[in-house]
C-alpha cells in the first residue's frame, strides 16, 4: 500500500486530482474478540496512513478513504483454522457471525467493492480522510469512530456539532 501510494501520488498531483481507496477493518479501530494483535494494529495503521495522506495531499486534488469491512463471508473466514474456532462446524461458524451483524448476516465482497467504487467516483469528489465501515451497523465504543459508522450516522454527526470554525 505503501509502495503503491508512493508511485501513484506524483502522478495525480500532475494531473491535479486522484482518488485512493485504502482496505482496512473494523478491528484498526474496535476489539473484535480475537487475538489478533498484529493485524488490529496494521489495520490502524492503515486507516491513520490514510487520513495523512488525506490531509496532505488535498490541496493537491487528491482525496484519500479507508474502507473498514466488518465480518464478511468470504473464502478467508472458511478456511478450517476459523472454522475449528467454532467448534468445527462451517454452519455453525456461518450462523454465530452472522448473529453478530446488527443486520442478521455478514457482508460479501461485494458490499465492499460497492463502497470502494463509490469513493473513487466524482459522486464523492467531496470526500476525503474518512473511515467508511461496511460493516452492518457495527459501531466501534469510541466516540470518534461510532460517528463514522456508516454514512446516515456520519450525517447526523456533521449536522448535531454545526458549523465549526477553524
């Protein structure tokens, strides 16, 4: 990600605009319930890259978003070490995460290429340094995070505080 966004910047500050959507996860910002140290915190890492490049970059015309998937259905969460978390059982495993989802069931790939083509649009030209969870209503406990949940809880975020001076 790194190496990526180093040789493509240049580029799109010629050109005076660019879009970088960034995959992180919902653990960069919450504890899911696993032991997972390494990938929360490269995930954080991820979603704080992000928002400098964001930041540094937008007079440039650039913008930067991370992506925040939550728990989705993909060939990684079958593989058998998941599955044996579970008690061995793929059903089982499929039915536990999706009681977790506000919604009743985990995302797919596409849920999260969806949002990914949406930031990259002109539909988002205003849209930068911002943690987009797909994640069914998830909500991290951190104030900060839980306003960029999804985007109705970021609006009622924006329109509560009111117009900020700088």
């Amino acid at each position: 990600m790194f190496l990526t966004c180093k040789q493509v910047l240049p580029h799109m500050e010629r050109q005076g605009k660019g879009a970088i959507v960034n995959i992180a996860s919902v653990s960069g910002i919450r504890w899911l319930g696993v032991p997972y140290i390494s990938y929360a915190a490269t995930k954080a890492a991820v979603i704080q890259f992000t928002r400098v490049i964001a930041l540094q970059y937008a007079r440039s015309g650039i913008r930067a978003n991370s992506i925040l998937p939550g728990m989705m259905n993909t060939p990684m969460v079958h593989a058998a070490e998941v599955i044996a978390a579970y008690g061995g059982s793929a059903e089982e495993m499929v039915r536990r995460r999706d009681a977790q989802c506000p919604m009743g069931r985990m995302g797919d790939a596409w849920d999260v290429a969806n949002a990914a083509v949406f930031l990259a649009s002109d539909e988002a030209k205003y849209i930068t340094g911002i943690k987009l969870a797909s994640a069914a209503g998830s909500r991290s406990t951190a104030s900060e995070d839980a306003a960029t949940t999804n985007p109705s809880t970021l609006r009622a975020a924006l329109f509560l505080r009111g117009p900020r001076r700088f």
